[in-house]
C-alpha cells in the first residue's frame, strides 16, 4: 500500500498538553504525557495497533512506547518504552499467554512472557531504520508464529517482504520467506484449514497473494492480480481485503477469486476482525472526500454497513483493529482528527458500544 507512513505523522517540537472534553460518554479526554509510568489519556486515544489479551486488558502501541488499559480503553500505563522512532503496527498474544510487539524502526520483535510487566528483544535485524518494522503477526494451528516486515522506504532505496517464523513460543525465529516485493501487508493463519496466507505490496508487479500449506516450509503464490492488504476467513473460504477501491474478494479454492462487495466511494480495507463467525473489514478514506466504514459478513456474500466515520480526508477511518475480547469488544484506531477511537461490540443494537 502507497505511503502508509503518512497515516502515521511523527511530533516534532515541543509536547503540546491539550484538553478536551467528550459528551458522547461523559468521559474527559485529555493528553497526557508526563515521562515515566503513568496513566495516559489521548485527546483522540491515539493508540495506533492495538490487541485484547484474555484477561481483557487493551494493549496499545503509541508514539515511543505500548501502553496497557484496564478500563475498556480510556486510559493507558507505559509498560514498554524501547526509545525508538515511532509506536509499533502489531501487537499480538499468542496462546501460551505471551505478548509481543514490534518497535517501529527499533530493529526487534519484543515479547513479554509475565503478562506485560518486562520485555526483551527475542528477535532482531541488523539493518534496522526508522522505515521499517513488523505489521502482522498471527499463530498457526501447531502454536508456529508469523510476523510479516512491513517498509514505507521507496523500492528505489530497499526492498523488505521477510516473514520470520518461530516454533518455540518466540525463543528462536528463522527466515521462512523472503521474496523481491516491497513488503508484506498483512499475514495470517486460517483456522479452519491451518493454511498460511500473506499479502504483498505495492506496485502491481510486487502484489501477490502467497500460501503456505505447510507451516510456513514452502510458499506459493496464489494470486498475482488483486492488490490486497487485509485477510480474513470463514468456513470453506478465504476473503481478502482490496487497496486500490475497497473491493473485498472470496475464495473457495485459491484459485478463483470473486468480488463480494464493493463500496460506493473509493476505500481501502486496512483492518479486518472476526468475531463468533462474523468477519469485519475497516475501510479508510483512500482519497480526499470519502466516507470511511466498518463492514460486516456472516457469509462472504451479503454485506452491510456497521458504521461510518466522519472524517473524510486520505486515510481517515479504521485503520486497525483488535482482536475481539473476552467481554466481546473490539477496540478501533480511526484514523484522523475527526473521530474518536471506538469500541465496537457485535452484541450493540447498533454494532458500536460508543467512543472510548
């Protein structure tokens, strides 16, 4: 995907303090980034990747550290500050409880193994820059781990699409896929099958859609056509997420790929989630005057609209997505200075609980 970097502005200068308040809720939402550990309120909760864990805390990565919230969202404690350029695209649990993350441009994947009280380093890359880190990460049936590189560094400079995989609860990770595309979009693992899936960007000859039907031993690719970032599944198929207009495509047999839904305006699927076999897919803003949304399926074929955002410029709208809970919640990062992050239940009338 063109120039994700610039969903993410870096703050220059000095820290401005900024105070609001929010009606929605009753809650007040306020900035605060006082150095050390501490609780932090973001006038827009300006959590970016964010994950539930199983005893329902919200882990969120933000500018310079991850933070950890006990109340739904609201407010954040520093639990991992590395000192590195910008806040991570993935955080993930994986099913011996562990957590990880991965530093934007701090060259590491770094995993917590006493629920997110101390981190370290458990793998890293010597070619490290501020333009590079992992976005995906996913576990396959065998308790195998995937995490995917992700670049926003031009073709001219350098190429990245490594997927690293570990077999030992993250001790060890190796190389298990290493291609000439720009990067990896998103990788994952269908529960159904134990298949392995990842997608490549950007230009049309770096898009694939490449498998792994044997924990990530061997890939190939399955589809050179679509331009593809978020994956997710139901039973019997596979759907992908399109980033040229907000397309999302179904697979039965990794061979034919047929369009399910298309958007009105011009999207692009940056996030998808899936809860009690309901698959949601967040569509951004992908040009200035577009509506961005969360879309919904229990089929693959009939589609509806959860919610809309309001802001309308580039990039504004659910740019990521948690997994769901255990309360059933999902916490949303909206992209842009119009709308809240959110947190969206399946069991709301309306599908959204309300503005964190």
């Amino acid at each position: 995907m063109d120039n994700k970097n610039s969903t993410f502005p870096v703050l220059f200068g000095a820290l401005v303090f900024c105070i609001a308040v929010s009606f929605i809720i009753g809650v007040e939402l306020i900035f605060d980034v006082t150095a050390g550990p501490t609780v932090h309120r973001d006038v827009n909760n300006y959590f970016l990747a964010c994950w539930v864990d199983t005893d329902g805390n919200v882990w969120g990565t933000f500018y310079s550290f991850l933070g950890k919230s006990t109340d739904k969202g609201k407010t954040f404690v520093r639990k991992d500050a590395p000192g590195c350029y910008l806040s991570g695209r993935a955080v993930f649990q994986d099913s011996r409880g562990y957590l990880y993350w991965s530093p934007w441009g701090g060259g590491s994947i770094r995993r917590s193994i006493d629920d997110g009280d101390n981190w370290c380093d458990v793998h890293t890359w010597t070619d490290a820059t501020k333009e590079r880190g992992i976005w995906g990460i996913c576990e396959d049936l065998l308790g195998c781990l995937y995490a995917g590189m992700y670049t926003t560094a031009p073709t001219t400079k350098f190429k990245d699409d490594r997927i690293f995989r570990s077999t030992d609860g993250g001790d060890n990770w190796t190389t298990v896929y290493d291609g000439n595309d720009r990067h990896i979009h998103d990788v994952a693992c269908d529960p159904y099958t134990g298949y392995i899936y990842a997608t490549t960007g950007d230009a049309a000859t770096e898009s694939h859609i490449i498998r792994s039907i044997d924990n990530g031993d061997t890939w190939e690719v399955i589809n050179s056509e679509l331009k593809c970032l978020a994956i997710n599944f139901l039973p019997g198929m596979r759907l992908f997420g399109d980033d040229v207009d907000g397309t999302i495509y179904k697979t039965t047999d990794d061979i034919t790929f047929t369009a399910v839904y298309s958007p009105s305006d011009y999207l692009s699927n940056f996030a998808t989630a899936e809860s009690g076999g309901k698959v949601f897919f967040g569509q951004v803003s992908h040009a200035d005057g577009n509506t961005p949304q969360i879309v919904s399926t229990v089929d693959g074929d009939n589609w509806e609209v959860v919610h809309t955002g309001t802001g309308m410029n580039i990039w504004d709208g659910p740019s990521f997505m948690s997994n769901f809970g255990p309360d059933g919640n999902c916490y949303i990062r909206m992209h842009g200075n119009a709308d809240d992050n959110i947190r969206l239940s399946d069991s709301a009338a309306d599908g959204i609980t309300s503005a964190l």
